[in-house]
C-alpha cells in the first residue's frame, strides 16, 4: 500500500476519533455545542473525506489499469488537505470567542482544503484518462457509413465461467 493511501486512511481514523471525541464533550457539556461546526467538519471532511481519498488513491488506479497520474501531487493532497482541515476546525473554535482571527485562519483552512478536492478531481481524472500512448491504443476504431453497428464484446465460455457446463 502506498505511504499517501496509508497516511489518507490513518487521517481518516484520527480525524473520527476527534470528532467522536468532541461529539461526546458536547453531550456531557451542552455550552460546548458552539463547536458543533468543528464537530461535523471533523467527522465530514476528516473522516468521510479522507477515507473516500486513501481508497480511491488504492482502488481507482487499480479498476483503471493505469498508474495514478502523480504520486507527489497525492503526497501534497495529504499535507494540504489535513493543515486546511486543521485550520478548518480551529477557525471554528476561535469564532465563537469573538476572535478575528478565527475568521482569517477559517477562510485559509477553506481555501486549503478546496485545493486538496480540485488537487483529487485532477488525479482520478487523469488517471481514468490514463496515458495518452494507452488510451490510443484502447480506443476503438470509429466506423463510418449508414448500416454500420457497434458490435459488442462477447465473453468466452471460459471467461464467464461457463465452460463445462453443458
């Protein structure tokens, strides 16, 4: 398993812990509901999210028989997503006390964490492109003219499991 899937998924499992943790903190302390945005950015965006980014950066190369287009990008993904998610909850717990910080470190969690998604849309996608000499090759040859069908792949008897059968 690559370090990027690996660090995604443990985020994630933090990311829930802290979020349960805070959920349990605002049960047994009502005024701690003012966290609530903190609470469910945490569970969402950290544990949702990161664990929808480590099993799509495992599972979607892998169904797409392509390499993912950029590891680095991904490692950058997690750095970026994790301090914008960061920023993200403390921004949220600075508000309530009237600090005007909060506001600023929020909208730069925001902006962080929007890049880490458009940095994710831009890897899948380029990966379920896959590369230009392999997605040439596994294109199928237009046909021209009225009374030209589209044929459809047919399995074999052995590839369907049906060979024996009779």
């Amino acid at each position: 398993m690559d370090w990027y899937v690996r660090a995604f998924l443990k985020a994630s499992l933090a990311w829930l812990a802290m979020g349960v943790t805070l959920g349990v903190a605002m049960a047994a302390h009502p005024v701690w509901t003012i966290y609530r945005l903190a609470h469910v950015h945490m569970v969402l965006l950290g544990f949702v999210t990161m664990m929808i980014y480590g099993v799509a950066y495992h599972v979607v190369p892998r169904f797409a028989g392509a390499p993912l287009r950029s590891r680095r990008a991904a490692i950058a993904h997690w750095w970026v997503s994790n301090a914008g998610l960061t920023g993200m909850v403390f921004g949220f717990v600075l508000r309530p006390h009237g600090m005007e910080a909060g506001t600023a470190v929020l909208a730069m969690g925001g902006v962080l964490s929007a890049l880490g998604a458009y940095t994710f849309v831009f890897l899948l996608w380029r990966t379920l492109d896959g590369a230009p000499g392999k997605r040439a090759r596994n294109e199928a040859p237009r046909t021209s003219g009225a009374g030209a069908r589209a044929s459809l792949p047919v399995a074999s008897a052995a590839a369907s499991g049906a060979a024996g059968m009779d």
